[in-house]
C-alpha cells in the first residue's frame, strides 16, 4: 500500500471515530432528554388526576365528568390507573388498553415511592400518594409518538451528515495527502537520477524549512559520505595498486638479472637480502593497508581499558627485536601517584600500530636512527612525543602529511610507501586523540600526541 493511501485511510479513520463519537452522544444526549421531558408530562397527568380524586370523596358523574376533560392534550394511547387501600382499582380513564400491573408491582411502588419502566411500547410512571384515608398509586402510560419520531428524524439526519462528512473527508485527505507528499516525489525522482559519476550533485532544498527540508539534508550528508568513499576508493585503489607494484617490480627484476649469468654465492646471497627486504616492505604495506581499510569500513572494533606505559615498553621491545639497528630512547616524567590515571580506554593493536609508526619514521629520518620517545602529564592530561633529528617537514607539507600515500619531495630516497601516518592519523581520531606536529627545517620534526583522558 502507497503512503498517500495509508495517510488517506489513516486519515478517515481519525475522523470516523471523531464524528461517530460526537454524533453518538449528540443521539444519546437527545434521548435522554426525550425520555425525560416524558417522564415529566406522565408525572403532570398522574399528578392532575391523584389531584382530582382525592378533592372529591366520592366519584359522582360530576367528578367524571371532570376528569374526562383532562383528555383535551391527552398523549397518544394515554392510560391513568389509580388504585386505593389493598390495592383496588379506583379509577382507570381507558379500558381499550391493557397494562400488566400486578400486586407485587404496586407494592414495589410503594416502597419506592416513584417507579418508571417500560412495557411494550408504553412507558409507564407509577407514583405512590398517602393520604390520611387511603395509599394510593397511579399509573400513568402512553406512547411517546412525537418524541419517537424527532428521534427518528435526527438519527436520520446525523446518518446522512455523518457518511456525507466521511465522503467529503475521504476526497480532501486524498488531495492533501498527495499536496503533503509532492516534495518527497520530487526527492525521489532526484535521487533515481543521481548516476555514480554525478555524485557531486546535491537535491534542491528550495524553501523547505521543515521534517522535509531535515530530510533534504540527511541525503545531502550522505551523499557527501558517499562522494567522498569513492575518492578515498580511488585513492586507496590507485596508491596502493602503486605501492604494491614497486616491491613486486623490483623482486621480479633482480631475479631476471641474476638468472641472466651465474653468479657467486656472494652475489646470490646479496640477492636474497635484497629480495627479503623488498617482501618486508610488502608485507609492511599490507599490513597497513588492511588496516586502514579496517579503521575506514568496520564499525565494531573492541576497546579494553590499557595501560599506556605498558603499550610503549612493548613497542620498545618490539623494535629490539625486528630493529635492532634502531635505538628507542624511552623517557617518563612527571608521572601521577595514582596508578589508575594511567588506564585508558582503546584497542590496543591499534594504538601499538600508532607508536610503532611513528617511532619508525623518526628512526629513519633521523640522522642517527635514533627516536626520543617522552611519556608525560601535563595540566592533568596525558601527553605523548615521538622526536627525531632529521630532515623535518615544510609549513606546506604539514597539511599533506596524514593524505593517504603522500611523501615528501625530501623522502624519495627513504623506504616507505606513504601510508603509515595516515593510518596513525586515522587511529588517533578513533581514540580521541589530538596530534600536534613541531617541525624545523633539516633540525627535526615532533609529533606531539594529547589523549583526552582526564585523570582522576
């Protein structure tokens, strides 16, 4: 079912349900009304009557006579029935017409004092008089002709007005169903032309300032996510296809030269330190690659509390092991008397990604493949810096640095594949961690890192 038919049936129903309810109690209300003013002129007739026959002693012709006159506004199938002591039958003004009065309900009227029910189509008053003589008890009855049809005549008029209103309603939910939903078809009709290579195009907000307008621009932000997971696509896909390529090329050369002629055990071991070198650098590219990928796409990565003294003594360790050429100078200052400060909350793959990438760049940049790692507090924040003394980075290059496979122009003759400080970059973000880089030209670069922890 379209929108615009479940708004329309919606729509419909709400107003039945209104109108059904306002009309029943405008039936209801009159009834009772009806029923009542009834009630009131059965009272007046049996009262009149009782009035009468208590004021004469005895009922002569005269008093009949004057009893008879009642009957000028007598009501349709009108019947008076007045009985005294032990329940004798005094007077009935109609004999043409039988009501079922028994004892037990002459002296239900008794008890009660007043008594209204029905009895086929009469409805019947009965009324209970004590004088110093007799108990008496009228009954008074008749048909309410005149009540039954204005009844009759408003439940016809609300049925006609109420299935008239639904029709009307029925026809203007349609429309303005279809007024309310025009901007959404337009929408709809702009997104079907939007095509993969048009992905700069945004929708025509126009005027609207309302849930339509928000809508306008929820697509306009996803489409901006969606323009720029292509970009990082073909920048992924380009720079790594690059990247791959250099260490698959020169593995394949350096084998081909060297099946060329025979060679010294020398030379081929040269050649396999060569090629091994090449498959660590591929390796290295991979890895970074997946993991960048992971951080751009994968939205459940599990974080654990740290200790982040402990993650650097391990990426201290791990360059001992793999790089030994390398040296790691690890210094902690002004650490807090409390342990716990030290927690934080991270995935820790990622964050020894983090350091071991940038302890490896200063260690190949600097001069003395030596990086000054300083774990620190200050102003009750936790602070990390990773030095070297290298060939440091232009003003210009700052900005560029954490793009995906940048390099600098003064890197070319340093290994690399231009992928490790973006991941760094990406990794930070995700931890909440603000980088700052200081920087001199041919003195050395700094990379400062503030985690926003704050301690206890």
């Amino acid at each position: 079912m379209q929108i615009r038919t479940r708004l329309t049936f919606q729509f419909i129903y709400v107003v039945v349900l209104i109108i059904g309810f306002a009309f029943g109690v405008v039936y209801y209300s009159f009834s009772t009304y009806r029923k009542k003013e009834f009630y009131q002129r059965l009272e007046i007739k049996a009262t009149t009557t009782v009035d009468v026959l208590i004021s004469k002693l005895s009922v002569d012709s005269a008093s009949l006579k004057t009893i008879n006159k009642l009957k000028k506004d007598a009501l349709v199938y009108q019947k008076i029935s007045v009985f005294g002591n032990d329940n004798q039958l005094i007077y009935n003004n109609n004999d043409s017409i039988s009501l079922k009065i028994k004892s037990s309900l002459i002296e239900e009227a008794k008890e009660k004092k007043r008594l209204e029910y029905k009895d086929g189509i009469f409805e019947v008053l009965a009324l209970n008089y004590k004088t110093y003589e007799q108990n008496i008890v009228v009954f008074a009855a008749a048909f309410d002709e005149y009540g039954y049809s204005k009844l009759k005549y408003l439940r016809n008029t609300l049925l006609f007005m109420y299935f008239f209103i639904v029709a009307v309603v029925a026809y203007a939910g349609w429309l303005f169903s279809g007024q309310a939903l025009q901007p959404l078809m337009r929408i709809v009709g702009e997104v079907e032309n939007l095509e993969v290579d048009r992905l700069g195009k945004r929708l025509n907000k126009n005027k609207y300032n309302d849930e339509i307008g928000r809508l306008i621009d929820t697509f306009n932000t996803l489409l901006e996510r969606i323009e720029n997971a292509f970009k990082l696509q073909k920048i992924f896909v380009s720079g790594a296809s690059h990247e791959l390529k250099n260490p698959l090329t020169a593995i394949t050369s350096q084998l081909q030269v060297t099946l060329l002629n025979e060679r010294s055990n020398e030379e081929y071991k040269q050649l396999i330190n060569s090629v091994l070198d090449d498959i660590k650098m591929l390796n290295k590219t991979a890895v970074d690659l997946m993991e960048f990928a992971k951080l751009n796409y994968e939205t459940e990565i599990q974080l654990n509390e740290l200790r982040i003294d402990d993650i650097l003594w391990n990426c201290k360790e791990y360059f001992l092991k793999n790089h030994p050429e390398y040296a790691v100078n690890l210094v902690f200052e002004n650490l807090p008397f409390d342990e716990r400060n030290l927690v934080i909350v991270g995935n820790e793959a990622l964050l020894k990604i983090a350091i071991i990438n940038l302890i490896d760049n200063a260690c190949k940049f600097s001069r003395d493949k030596k990086a000054d790692v300083k774990f620190f507090i200050e102003k009750e924040k936790i602070k990390l810096t990773v030095s070297d003394n290298g060939i440091g980075i232009s003003k210009e290059e700052e900005k560029l640095i954490f793009e995906p496979f940048f390099r600098t122009n003064n890197t070319a003759e340093t290994n690399g594949h231009g992928i490790g400080l973006a991941l760094v970059k990406k990794i930070a973000d995700f931890h909440d961690i603000h980088i700052n880089i200081k920087s001199k030209k041919d003195i050395g670069s700094s990379f400062e890192l503030t985690f926003n922890h704050k301690l206890k």
